[in-house]
C-alpha cells in the first residue's frame, strides 16, 4: 500500500486515481474544479482541502493537469515545497519536452524525485487501467514507480532519462495526426474515382497502407463499425487534443532544427480543425473538412 496524493482528477485522472483506490492504495486526491471534486467523492476518492494538504504526507505525487504551464506552476507554487523530501513526482499529464525537463530539475533541486510519464489510450483505457505509458527518468524512479503505473496500465516502457516520455508522446502522435490526415485523403480521393468504401477498406487494410488511423480509427462509417465516424465523430480522441499534441511536436520540431513538414503541416490542418466545428469531434472528423474543399 502506497500513499499517493492524485491531482488532477479530470476525464482521465479521476478513473486513473480511482483504479489506485480499488488497488488498496491510500489515495488522497485534489482538484481545483468542484465539479471534479463531486465526481472523485462519488467514487470514493477521499479528498484533500487543498493540493499542499494532499502532497503534505504522501510518498507520491501523480499530476494529471491540462498542460505544462499547470504543471510548472503547481510544482513551484505549493507542491516542492509541500511535500517531504524524496518524495516521487509522477507527472503524467501531456506536456512539452523542455517543460518536462524543467518540472524535473525542480522536483530534484527541491530534493526531490520526479519522472515524466504520459499516457495513451485516453479514457477508455484509464477506465479499463490499459494506459500506455511512456516514461522518462533514472532507472531507480522507474522501477520505484512502475507498480503503480502497471495498476492504470498495461504497457510501460521506459525510454530513457527525463523528458524522454514525452518525447515519445510527441513522436507517435506526430505520426498519428499525420496518417489519419493520409487515410481522410485517400479515402475523399476514392469517392472522387468512384472507389466503394469498403472496397479500399478490404484492399489497404491489407496492404501497405494499413495502419491505426484506418483499421481502428476509419474516418467513414462502415467498415469499423466501432470508428467515431460511425457515431458522427463523437470522440474518441478530440481534435482539440490533437490540435494540441501536435503544437507540442511543432515546438520540438523548432527546438531541434528538424526538417519535419509533414509534421508541421499537420499541425496546421489540426490547428485550423480545432478553430472550427473540429475541436470537440473525433481527430478522424478531419475527413469533413477535407471533402468540403473545392
Ligand atoms: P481535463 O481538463 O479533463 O482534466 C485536468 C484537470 O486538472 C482539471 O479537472 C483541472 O481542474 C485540473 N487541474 C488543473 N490545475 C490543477 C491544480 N493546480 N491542482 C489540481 N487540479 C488541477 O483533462 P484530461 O482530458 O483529463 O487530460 C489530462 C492530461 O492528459 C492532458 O495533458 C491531456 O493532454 C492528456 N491526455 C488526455 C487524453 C484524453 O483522451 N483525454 C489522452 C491522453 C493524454
């Protein structure tokens, strides 16, 4: 049984924090949103009075905030300070490489340990405790937090020292805003030619051109009958989510001087999609867009 403070309790940390609960562990939990709170409450998710309160005597810290600038705050603001020395930052939210780097300089400046630890499977696989987990850190604080993520997990890999998990992060979901934005072509150029559906499901599926974008996430109803585009694209994972992943990628395409265009032209795709009606539909909803230009 560990004590973990859990804040964050969104769509994903809520069923994250309430996995380590039926787990045995003693979860304290936090949110700034009262909305959250209710909801942790109503899963049996004791609650701290504030995130200093449910760090002060835990032996981890699990972060599951929006975005960086939440984290770094968090961390300077109340938690380094709050917590005993050596305790474990496990922070698993999305966030930059350089920003990853920076919160674990200052969990370890503060004596402290800390390791980056983002996830995919969004909330299906938080609820189910089938995460992907991608981390980066020493050996030591892997090893030390890897009971807990295989709780909320099935699939953790260690892929180096920090900020490298949310390096990761950032390469797969490049790959994956960029090859759902190449099967929606494809799959607007095989109405333009007259193509069935179905017909280029049966043919690339099983070609070359198979991947994730199209066997589990085909952008048209049909030939998954599990795909958002069955359901009119409700997520699944949103375009604003990829909207914002793929800003993180096009940072650390900027930062390292790397010849990325598709990459960058995927964020620009995604970036206009979530300005418009694509920021609460599926990622795959892309297609509507792409069948609507001239
Ligand atoms: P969310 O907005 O639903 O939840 C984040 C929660 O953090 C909010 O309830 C917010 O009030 C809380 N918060 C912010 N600052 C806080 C603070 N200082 N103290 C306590 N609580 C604070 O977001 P989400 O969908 O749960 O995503 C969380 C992270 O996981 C994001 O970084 C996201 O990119 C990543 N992610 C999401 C998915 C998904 O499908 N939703 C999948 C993979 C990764």
């Amino acid at each position: 049984m560990t004590r973990i403070a859990f804040l964050g309790l969104g769509h994903m940390g809520l069923p994250m924090a309430a996995n380590l609960v039926k787990a045995g562990h003693e979860v304290h939990g936090y949110d700034l949103v009262p909305a959250a709170v209710e909801a942790a409450r109503t899963v049996g998710i004791p609650i701290a009075d504030s995130g200093a309160d449910a760090v002060a005597d835990a032996e981890v810290v699990i972060t599951m905030f929006p975005a960086g600038r939440h984290v770094i705050a968090a961390y300077q603001d109340e938690l380094l300070a709050a917590a005993r020395p050596g305790t474990l930052f496990i922070e698993s939210s999305t966030i930059a490489v350089d920003e990853a780097r920076t919160a674990h300089r200052l969990a370890v400046d503060a004596g402290h340990r800390n390791i980056d630890a983002p996830v995919s499977g969004g909330v299906v696989g938080a609820e189910a405790g089938t995460l992907a987990f991608m981390v980066g850190g020493s050996d030591e604080d892997f090893e030390a937090a890897r009971p807990l993520l295989e709780v909320m997990g099935r699939r953790i890999v260690h892929c180096g020292g920090p900020g490298l998990g949310q390096a990761a992060k950032v390469c797969n979901n490049m790959i994956l805003g960029i090859s759902q934005i190449a099967v929606a072509e494809a799959f607007v150029l095989a109405e333009r030619l007259g193509l069935e559906h179905q017909a280029m499901y049966d043919v690339v599926s099983q070609a070359s051109g198979q991947c994730w974008a199209l066997t589990t996430n085909c952008p048209v109803p049909g030939p998954v009958p599990t795909s958002p585009a069955n359901r009119d694209y409700q997520p699944g994972f949103a375009g604003a989510l990829m909207a914002k992943d793929l800003g993180l990628a096009l940072q650390a395409i900027e930062q390292t001087g790397t010849d990325a265009r598709m990459g960058r032209l995927a964020q620009q795709i995604y970036a206009a999609f979530a300005d418009g009606e694509g920021a609460g539909r599926d990622f795959s909803g892309i297609i509507t867009s792409i069948r609507s230009l001239p």
